[in-house]
C-alpha cells in the first residue's frame, strides 16, 4: 500500500461509516415499535415527598413537566393521552404550587378536549385551595359551570367566590346574577339586578342592568300570568280568550305589566305569555 | 553552640497495605549535625533517609524521639524560619514563572518586596537560572527545576539546609556546580544536611556522615576516621610476560594485547611481581594501590545487615 | 499576609483549570437557552427563564465548588507541591484557609458573571432590570461557599472520586433534610422523634439558602431570615473548616 493512499482510504472509510450510521437510523426509526409515551413521568411518585425528590430544583422541575406536558397533550396521535391528565397535573402543583399557568392550562384541557368538565373543576379547585388570591380560578371554574355544565347553581357559587377576592373584576357581579336568573331564582336575581343598576357608574353598564332587569321580570310576570291560565284551564275546562278574561273571572286582580308598561302578549290558541319587546332591543 | 540539629531516638512505623500492616521504618534514629558543617546522610534505598528528613521538617510525626533545631524543637515556627528544604524529585506549580514561585515563597516569610526582589535574582544568579526568570516552570527541565527548588531552599537566607538528593538528575557539570555551591554555604556560615547515594559526592565534600541501614544508624562520625588510609590492594599491569609467569602472586583481571593486568594483596608480592617484571624482561605499564573508599565500608555495611 | 498568599497563589490556579471554562459555558448555554424553552411554553414565559437560570447557576456552581474542591488540597500532596510549602513557617490551618478562600473568590467571580448574564437575559425579556434576583444568587453563592468548605475538607484526606461522592451526597442530604422536619412529626416514638429531631439539627439544611421560590414569585421574605441563613452558613461553614484542620493537622505525607 502506498504511504499515500492510507490517509485517504481512512477519510473514505470514514465516510462510509457515516453515511451506513445514518442510513440505519432513518430505516430504524421506521420500524414501528409499542411505546407508552412520555411513560416515565407518569410513573413519578406523587404525595408530599416527591418535592423533597428535586433536591431544591423544584421549581425547574415543574416548568419541565409542564413545558412536557404541553407537547404531549398537543400530540394528537397518542389516543390514550388524558388517562393521566390529573396525574401529570396534580403533580405539578405539588412541585409548584404557585404556578398558576398549569391549572389554567390543565383546566383547559380536561373541558375543551378531554371532555371532563369535572376534572377541569377539580383542577381549578386545586388551584384555589393553594393560591386563595388568584381569582381567575374560581372565575374560570364559574364560566366551566355554567357554560358547558349547565349547573348555575355551582356557577354562581364560584362567582361568589370570586366576588370574595380582592381584585376581582366587577363585571363578575353581573355573571353572578344571571347565573341566578338561569337557576330561576328569579326574585334574587331581581334584587341583585336592581343593585348593579343602582351602583352602576357609566351608561353602558346601567343599560346592560335595565335589559336584565326587564328580562328578570318579563320572567316573574309570565310566570305568574302562565299560572293565572292554568287556573282558568282548570275551573273552565278551556283556555281564555284574552288576558282580560282572567280579570273578568277575578283569578287577577290586575294584569302586571311589563318593565317599560307595555302589556304581555297572549295567544290564545296555546296559552303562552310572551314578553312583547326582546330584552336586548330595548 | 547548639547543635544545629540534633535528633534523638526517633521511631516511625506505617501502617501500610490494605489489610494494615505495621512496617517499622525508623528504629531508633539518633544523630547531630553541628553547626557550620557539611553533613552528608546515606543509606541503600528504604533506608529512612527521606523518612527521617520529613520528621526533621514536621511533615511527618514521628511515634518516639525528638528533633531539636539549634536546641528549639523542631515544631516551632522559629526553628522553622531558619530552615531551608529541598525535596527530593521536585516539582513546584508549573504554571508559575521562576520569578513569581519565588516571589510567592518569599511572601510566606514576610519578606518585603524591594527584599524579596534582589534576594530573588541573587538566588537566580546563583543557581545560574538568571536567563530563565520569567520561564514558566512547566518548560523547566529537571536539572532546572533542582536547581529553582535550591533557590527556593534559600529564599529567607536559611541557617540551616536541608536537601534531599540534591544531586540526582543532574549532569556531570551540574553536580560539580551544586557541590561549589554548597561548599559555598559552608563558607557563609549555613549548615547543611544532605542525602545522597551517589558516594563519590559525599566523598569530596562532607565533613562528618551518618550511614542509615534499614532502620538504624551504623555508622556515623567524621569522614576522615570512617576512612581507613590502608590499602587494600593494588592493581598492576604488566606487559611483555605470560600470565603464568605471575601465577600465585595475585588475581589474574585481565590478560589482553600483551599486557596483563594483576589484583596484587600484600606489598611483598608486589615487589615480587616487579622483581619478575625486571628479570624477565617485562615492563611494568601501571602501579596503583587501592585505598578503602567510602563505597567499601558502605557495601560492608549493608552486607553486614 | 500569609494566608492572602497562599489564597492568591491557588486563585491564579484556579483560573487556569479548564473545568471551571468548561462549566461556566455550560451554564451561559443554559441560561441562554432558557429563553428557547421559554417559547415552548403556554402563559407566563418569563418564569421559564428565571427558573432555568437559577437552577442553573445553582446547579452549575455546586458543580464547579465541587470539582474544584476536591482537587484542590488532593493535587498539592499527589504532585508533592505541599512539602516545599509545609516546611515553611506556616501553620496548617494557615494553608487551609488560604486554599478556601482562594477558591471562594473564584466562585465569587464565576457566580457573578453567571449572574450577570442572567441578569441580561431576563432584561432581554422583559426590559426590566429585576434586581430582586440577585438575592437568589447571593443565597447561592453562600450555599456555594458551604460546599466549598465540605469539598475541601474530604480533599484533605481522600482521593477526588471519593471525595466528589462525599461532597455531592452532603449537598443532595442539604437539600432533603426539610423532609425530615415533616418525617418526626409521624414517628410513633417519642425516643424516636428526639433522635430523628437531634439528627435534623446536625444535617445541614441547604434549603436556608434556597430563595428562588420567594424570588420568582415576588413573595415577601422577612428581612430577619437574611441574618440568620447567613449566619448559619458562615457558622456551619467555619465549624467544617475547623474539622478540615482537626483532620489535617497530624497527617503524615509520607
């Protein structure tokens, strides 16, 4: 062999070396092969003692399983991935606790794509119980309720709640009245309408205050007219003519009328009571 | 005067291996080095030479005995102050140039700096290291480093010094130019302490030694009464006859191109073998009689233990 | 001032190890790439960045005090420097100190341009300059000087692996015997809890020095706790050194 050629023949064997190593890579990275992904973290210990587990680093430990947990749950193709979603949560707040964005984060994930509203209260309440200054849970947790849940009554707990924390944003007494509209507790609702109207400092918000006010009792009054009728059906085996009739039969003494003084609308034919203006057109 | 040091009795054991062993190195060392001498220490290796010298300097602490330094013990600072060491195979930080190695020594005896400076390139003069003042000590050879570790044995302008093969590693050149240098110490007052086992060094300029033989002291005092005057043989070489002409009168060496070279034991033989030489036409090329060397009674010595 | 020397004379070493380079750029990568992490994140992106950068010139220093540390003593009796220097008229514990403080000004330094950099990054972020980190920090640097004194008193008598493990476990027990404090409450024993409470007085308790918590989240820290944290490093720091002393005083070098 000449004294040449050896450096050569090193450099191109080199090569060939390199390029085999990562033409293998690529065809092993193909094979498909079972994996539980991101199994390790949910393997961790969790309890009290996993924080002593981070020898300090604590608060770095839960930034990187949060940092994780976003990828993971971004990663639509492992179909099993919201098993551990109150694990992997849990977990972080009791590394951190005061991280806020992964109750948020979490909360979100259990309603909007694991379809677990209970989970994302759960979650929220884990948030509450260890930041009681944070509003926005209990803010967040009042909107789950309500929207997705339909429970006003739990919606308007948490709005309370809400309305207790220093800094909580004013417009939450309005969401918790409309919560109590929704959970028919039409006569509270009034009240609390009445106050916002009373309270309100600029035009806008009084406004919003009158049409919920008109709507609260448009509520109450059809409610009651809708009794009156079904006494009528009941001692004249038929519906009445008019709204005059009840007054004709004394099962009123009067016929109220509606927040701006206009009358209710009847038809007779079903014997519904209508409120005659739609509230947000006032 | 005080002795310079005197050291008293001194036992040192090891412990050594993994399963503790107990090794006795020192066993019962006693001698004195006087003031303003040259002292030379020696011994086969695993003697206890270096192990004597670090008790001598408190890096070691011996089991029994005592070391006294011009009559202080040997732990106090002051005794300490008067010391100069060298180790032996040397090795200093090799980051540091020669000039500020000394000049960090220099600092622990609390020299002030204009002191400092000219002691440093008169000890780097001396030690014919001037050149090499600003040389990273990484980029010394081991003849350099000996001799800036000797600088650095004299930096507080020591009474007393102590050097542990000063000589090894170094030249022809370099071990002559080490002995003038500390016959020079002598002449300036100092003491010295040295060990060798180069015996020829020893030799040409001690004036007393100690010799150490596993353990023990066997032999000390001056050089001169340790060293006999008496021949022990002589070695001749004769040309011009057969080697069996001098049969019987000496050890035949060597019988090479004519000439023949005998190891003659007493004087009447040597005669005889001139006389020989004279009647038999030969000629006597060379005649030299050998005298006891500090060697002969050092291999004795060992032999003897 | 002859510990100043000797402390100065392992400062110039020091600054020639090529660990020290090694890991402070490793920490400047961290600290930089925390603001890579950052993005991947939903919701507050500058707590990435401190978190990172905390931990990472906590992580980092403790590295550097140890690997430094347990070098330090070891390498002057390995390369045979100690005896030239003992046989001067020094005291033992005058070498000690001076190495100690020579590599506490070392991690000073490092610490501080680590922290400084930062410093930058959250600045980059935020156009903010949050000076209340620096408390994290210089609590760091103090746990750093604790671990230093520990590093040194292992390097006086071990070789540097072992002396590493040692180091490191005195470090990771700091940072867990806060455990401990909730462990005696449920111990069924009262001979048991006095035990388990005597043990939690010795250990050390590096969380004294961990602020990161209040720091990041702008929590208040009662201004006595300053006193005191520095004050039990200092103290726990000089009795460590005092053991280091006791160790090495009567040690042969053979």
């Amino acid at each position: 062999m000449r004294r040449g050629a050896a450096p050569i023949l090193l450099v191109l064997y080199l090569f060939a070396a390199a390029a085999g190593t990562m033409a293998l890579k690529v065809a092993t990275d193909r094979i498909p092969r079972a994996r539980v992904p991101g199994s390790s973290i949910i393997y961790l210990p969790s309890g009290k003692y996993l924080k002593v587990a981070t020898f300090g680093y604590n608060l770095l430990a839960a930034d990187l399983i949060y940092l994780w947990s976003i990828q993971y749950y971004s990663n639509y193709e492992i179909k099993d991935r919201f098993a551990y979603l109150e694990r992997i949560f849990t977990i972080i707040s009791e590394l951190d606790p005061r991280y806020t964005d992964p109750y948020e984060v979490g909360a979100l994930i259990a309603v909007a794509e694991a379809q677990d509203p209970e989970l994302a209260l759960k979650i929220l309440d884990m948030g509450l119980a260890k930041n009681p200054e944070q509003w926005v849970f209990p803010f967040e947790a009042g909107h789950i309720a309500q929207m997705t849940l339909k429970d006003f009554e739990r919606a308007q707990r948490y709005y309370e709640k809400c309305l207790a924390i220093p800094g909580a944003p004013v417009f939450v007494s309005r969401l918790r009245a409309n919560a109590m509209f929704k959970r028919g507790d039409l006569q509270t609702a009034w009240q609390t309408w009445l106050e916002i109207y009373d309270t309100a400092t600029d035009d806008e918000v009084r406004k919003v205050a009158s049409n919920h006010l008109y709507q609260v009792k448009a509520a109450i009054d059809s409610g009651d007219l809708a009794e009156a009728v079904k006494a009528f059906q009941t001692r004249y085996d038929r519906l009445p003519a008019s709204l005059e009739d009840l007054l004709r039969t004394g099962i009123r003494s009067a016929l109220p009328k509606d927040l701006d003084g206009q009358d209710y609308v009847y038809d007779p034919a079903t014997g519904a009571v209508k409120a005659p203006t739609i509230p947000w057109k006032r | 005067m005080p002795d310079a040091i005197r050291i008293t009795n001194l036992r040192k054991s090891f412990k050594l291996g993994f399963i503790p062993r107990r090794k006795e190195i020192l066993k019962g060392i006693s001698f004195t080095v006087s003031e303003g001498e040259i002292f030379g220490y020696l011994g086969p290796n695993g003697a206890g030479k270096t192990t004597t010298i670090k008790t001598v300097l408190g890096l070691i602490f011996p089991d029994a005995g005592t070391v006294e330094i011009s009559g202080r013990s040997h732990l106090s600072p002051r005794a300490r102050e008067e010391l100069g060491f060298l180790p032996e195979n040397p090795y200093f930080y090799d980051y540091l140039t020669a000039h500020e190695f000394l000049a960090f020594y220099a600092d622990l005896f609390g020299l002030a700096r204009k002191v400092r400076d000219g002691r440093i390139a008169s000890l780097l003069k001396l030690v014919g290291l001037a050149p090499s003042a600003h040389l990273q000590l990484r980029k010394f050879s081991r003849g350099m480093l000996q001799r800036v570790g000797l600088a650095q044995a004299l930096i507080n302008d020591p009474r007393v010094v102590i050097l542990d093969e000063p000589l090894g590693g170094m030249d022809p050149l370099g071990r002559k130019e080490i002995r003038d240098i500390i016959v020079r110490f002598k002449e300036e007052g100092k003491t010295v302490l040295f060990t060798s086992h180069i015996l020829q060094d020893i030799e040409l300029i001690c004036d007393r030694v100690a010799m150490i033989v596993d353990g023990r002291i066997v032999s000390q005092g001056k050089l001169l009464d340790l060293v006999s005057e008496r021949v022990l043989f002589t070695e001749v070489t004769v040309a011009g006859l057969e080697a069996e002409a001098l049969a019987g009168l000496g050890e035949c060496l060597s019988a090479q191109g004519g000439r023949v070279l005998l190891r003659v034991f007493s004087e009447e033989n040597v005669e005889r073998v001139l006389r020989a030489a004279d009647e038999r036409g030969g000629r006597v090329v060379s005649l030299i009689p050998r005298t006891e060397t500090l060697e002969d009674i050092f291999v004795e010595k060992v032999r003897q233990t | 001032m002859k510990v100043g020397a000797i402390a100065l004379n392992t400062f110039k070493e020091a600054k020639r190890d090529r660990i020290l380079y090694l890991l402070f750029f490793f920490a400047a990568g961290a600290i930089i790439f925390a603001r890579i992490l950052a993005m991947l994140t939903v919701g507050d992106r500058l707590k990435i960045v401190k978190d990172v950068g905390l931990a990472a010139i906590s992580i980092f220093g403790i590295l550097m005090a140890i690997l430094m540390g347990t070098g330090l003593v070891y390498k002057e009796i390995d390369k045979k420097t100690i005896y030239t220097l003992l046989a001067k008229p020094i005291h033992r514990a005058q070498f000690l100190l001076g190495k100690f403080l020579g590599l506490v000004l070392t991690l000073f330094i490092m610490t501080g341009l680590m922290g400084l950099i930062f410093l930058g990054i959250v600045f980059a972020h935020s156009l903010r300059f949050e000076g209340r980190l620096l408390i994290a920090v210089l609590f760091i640097f103090l746990e750093l000087i604790l671990i230093t004194a520990v590093a040194i008193l292992f390097s006086s008598f071990s070789t540097p692996i072992l002396s590493s493990i040692f180091s490191l476990s005195f470090a990771l027990i700091g940072h867990l015997s806060w455990g401990l404090e909730t462990l005696i409450k449920k111990l069924p024993s009262p001979a048991a809890r006095a035990a388990a409470r005597g043990l939690y007085a010795i250990l050390p308790d590096l969380e004294n020095f961990n602020f990161r918590t209040e720091v990041v989240y702008g929590l208040p820290i009662p201004p006595a706790i300053y006193l005191h944290a520095t004050a039990y490093g200092l103290v726990y720091t000089a009795f460590i050194l005092g053991l280091a002393v006791l160790v090495f005083r009567r040690r042969d070098f053979i």
